[in-house]
C-alpha cells in the first residue's frame, strides 16, 4: 500500500494520499489550507489517479480545499452526518478567535456530490478495504480510517486518526460540538483496542504507533489536552 502525507499550507495539517500502488486509483484524506499544488504534484510522480476525497470531519483546516479538490476531477467527498452540516457552515465549528481570524473574507462552496461515512462500515475503493470507525468527541462527526490493500502485504496496521489521537496528545474537545467524555471513550474504545504495532497517522504532527501511546500519552484517561488545530 501506498501512503504519502504532507502538510498543508496552514494550521500544521496532515493531507495523505492513498493508493494501492504507484499508477493506481486513490483517495485523498483530508486536503487543508491550499494543499493544490503539492498534491498535483504527487499525484503526477506517482502516476495516481483520484477517486475520493474522505474527511475525518467538518473543521475547515482539514476541508478548506475540498469543494476544488473534487471539483477538478469531478469526484465525491465523503463525511459522517454528524459533520454534514460544516461542509454547509464551516465557521460553525470553529473557535471565537478562528472565527475571528477568518472574519467576512471566507469564500466558501460545498462540494457536489457529498455522500455519507458509516460506522463500521468497509469501504472498498481504489483497490483498497477502508474500515471506517466513528470516533465522536474532537466532533460530533469525528471519523478514523484504517485501510488495508484487498489483498494483505504483511505491513503493519495503519490507523489514519484525524484529530482523534496524535503523538504525545488528544484532540481538543473545547470547540463546538466538542465532548471530553466522548473523546475518552473513543480513544478507549476505537484506539486502545488496535494492536500495538498499528502506525497512527494523525491529522496534525509526527506519525506514532498505538504501542507507544498507550504506554506514555498522558492525556489518555486523563483530562482535555491542549489546543490542537482550529
């Protein structure tokens, strides 16, 4: 399986790329703040062609270049309806400071062809199986992604996490929507429960492993963790 991330242009956000293999189908995850030209850029050296675009959730440093990103190649954006309604009203889910910053200058348009993530559910698309875990409490619509090629390679578990869990760290549960009971549950019940050796790929900073996490985040069990993200 083919995984490459890179950071968008602004708020430190993980945008990845999935595909089977080189000159291949993929999905993009999460395309932030102006990620255009960097993903055309690996998409051309890796010969891919994109077939999806899936959104951890509805915060606008993770779906800002959505609506051109699908436009372009005329391709559907997938989301879980607990986070419908930011692809409609980002400024929504942000904080009063966000908000704030973006003030009247935010041009936004919905993607068009906008479809609905399922807990549990596995996706099967550009040659890989997406399992899809719902993991409320950074969002009400908060979703994780654990792909595997259809056909296993023996490579580590990958967990693509959002803003669910991050290395050394947790989402922020104070924004709109939020829930710190939530996010304790999720990280308990979707996280801790995912073998050790499974490479978490976050949606901001360093990738971490499920092994290292439970052994030495402080946040896990424990209370809110610092602001992260929007």
């Amino acid at each position: 399986m083919l995984v490459v991330g890179f950071p968008a242009a602004a708020f430190g956000t993980n945008c990845y790329v999935l595909a089977l293999e080189p000159g291949s189908e993929c999905v993009v995850v999460d395309p932030g703040t102006d990620v255009g030209p960097q993903l055309d850029e690996i998409l051309a050296e890796n010969r891919l062609n994109p077939v999806a675009v899936l959104l951890t959730h509805g915060h606008l440093d993770h779906t800002f270049s959505v609506a051109p990103v699908c436009g372009a190649r005329d391709i559907p954006a997938w989301i879980h309806p607990g986070d419908r309604a930011l692809l409609t009203d980002p400024m929504a889910g942000l904080s009063a400071e966000s908000r704030d910053f973006f003030g009247g200058r935010l041009q936004w348009s919905e993607p068009d062809d906008i479809r609905e993530l399922v807990d549990g559910a596995v996706m099967s698309i550009a040659g890989l199986q997406i399992v899809v875990d719902h993991a409320p409490g950074h969002t009400p619509g908060s979703v994780m992604f654990r792909p595997e090629a259809e056909t296993r390679t023996g490579e580590p578990p990958v967990l693509l996490s959002g803003d669910v869990l991050f290395k050394q760290g947790i989402g922020r549960t104070d924004l709109p929507g939020g829930s710190a009971e939530l996010m304790q549950r999720s990280l308990l019940t979707k996280c801790m429960t995912l073998d050790d050796a499974t490479v978490v790929l976050p949606g901001h900073g360093d990738a971490t492993t499920i092994g290292d996490e439970r052994a030495s985040n402080p946040f896990i069990g424990a209370g809110p963790a610092p602001a992260r993200g929007l």
